[in-house]
C-alpha cells in the first residue's frame, strides 16, 4: 500500500466549470475525511465517511459540493458551478475508526485547485 | 465549540536556535497529535501524546501533554533548515470520536 493517493494534484478551471477529485485511502483504513486548506491556514474540516455512509459534513459547505464513496473504498469530491473562493488545497485523509486517537490521518498529497 | 489555539502563528529564527510552539484549549482533549505540513504536501504526523503531564521524545523535538489535557508544546531544540514547515496540532475529543479538531498551525522557517 503506498498511503493516500489523490488526484489530480493540480487543476486550474475556468469559473463556472465543475470539478472532480478522487481520493483513495490506504485499503483498510475505513475512514474517510475531506479537508479545505488555505495558505499557511490548518485543514478546515468539509466531511467525513465511514465505510459508505456519509457520517457528516461542514455547515460551511455549500450545496455545489458533493462528496461520495459508493463502495466505501475510493471517494470523489465534485464541485459545480466553480469560483473563485473555492480555490485551495484539497486534503484526503484516512484513518481506522477508533484507533484515530493514538495513530492519527494519513492525509495525501493534496489536489491544488486554482479558479480562473 | 472545542478551539485549538496555536502560538505564535509565525516564527522565523537561525539556525541552532531553540524554539516553543504552543496549543492552548479551554477543553479537555482525549488525545493530541502534532504533524508537520511540508509545501505543497499532506501533513505528517509526528507524534501523539495521550496521558496528561506526558512527555515523548522525537531526535531534537520535545512535545509535552498539560497535566490536564488541555494544553500542549512543541519544543526544537537547535534548530535546523529541515525543520522548516507548518507545524499543526489537532485533539481527538473522548466524547466525540469521529473528527479531529485542528489548530492554524505555526508557520517555522529556520534560516541557514
């Protein structure tokens, strides 16, 4: 298993445009966590999945976001109607339910999203 | 709200110089986890410090859980340009499993 992988890592589109990022976790990680992350900022948390089931997501995420993991292995990120505020980094991570607490996320490299 | 307070949010310093990093709440955390963020990478984690009043070793960085559980600090000692990075700090809540809550993070560049 190589850890987190992501992609893209970049994208840059036009305002107006949808995008979509995948994200596959390490294989028995059953969790799964969307991040948005600005320059020099933390991660700001955007949702979480255990194994299929979307178990939350961010009040501060609008509804041009939508995120799935229909077999609860991979998962995508899509955003519609893109502007220019939604320009970031986008972190995957991964974790295994319950032993989050002493091992932590494993987070990927990041997909950087530029709108123009 | 459980918040993450870190401190100071920027430093710069030379090399060979000893540094504090700090992560202050008003609440209880189960557990505390510091990663380092690299540009352009995913953060890393460090280490993770569960026991109050624990102290845990990693080559020159010294991090240390508040008796209480509310509080923690990163301490570099002699400082190398390696070292440089966003430094985040992040609490696992006992009641609430499910997220980690995130400090802003310290941004360290060590000069040469």
């Amino acid at each position: 298993d190589t850890g987190v992988s992501q992609n893209p890592r970049h994208k840059i589109t036009k305002r107006g445009q949808n995008v979509t990022f995948r994200c596959d976790p390490i294989s028995e990680h059953n969790r799964l966590y969307w991040y948005r992350q600005t320059l020099g900022q933390g991660p700001e948390f955007l949702t979480y999945f255990q194994n299929e089931a979307q178990l939350e997501k961010s009040r501060l995420l609008s509804d041009r976001f939508s995120a799935e993991r229909p077999k609860g292995s991979f998962s995508t990120l899509e955003i519609q109607r893109t502007e220019q505020g939604d320009s970031a980094m986008y972190l995957c991570a991964s974790s295994l339910a319950y032993t989050d607490r002493n091992y932590g996320y494993t987070f990927g490299s990041g997909t950087r999203l530029t709108v123009v | 709200t459980q918040l993450l307070e870190q401190s100071p949010q920027f430093l710069s310093i030379q090399e060979g110089e000893n540094l504090t990093v700090y992560c202050n709440s008003s609440s209880v955390f189960s557990s505390l986890q510091w990663y380092r963020q690299e540009p352009g990478e995913g953060p890393v984690l460090l280490v993770t410090v569960v026991t109050g009043g624990e102290v845990k070793k990693l080559k020159r960085l010294t991090f240390q859980f508040g008796d209480a559980r509310k509080d923690s600090s990163l301490h570099i000692t002699a400082a190398q340009p390696g070292d440089t990075g966003l430094y985040l700090c992040a609490g696992a809540n006992a009641g609430n499993n499910r997220k980690l809550i995130w400090g802003l993070g310290t941004s360290l560049a060590v000069n040469p």
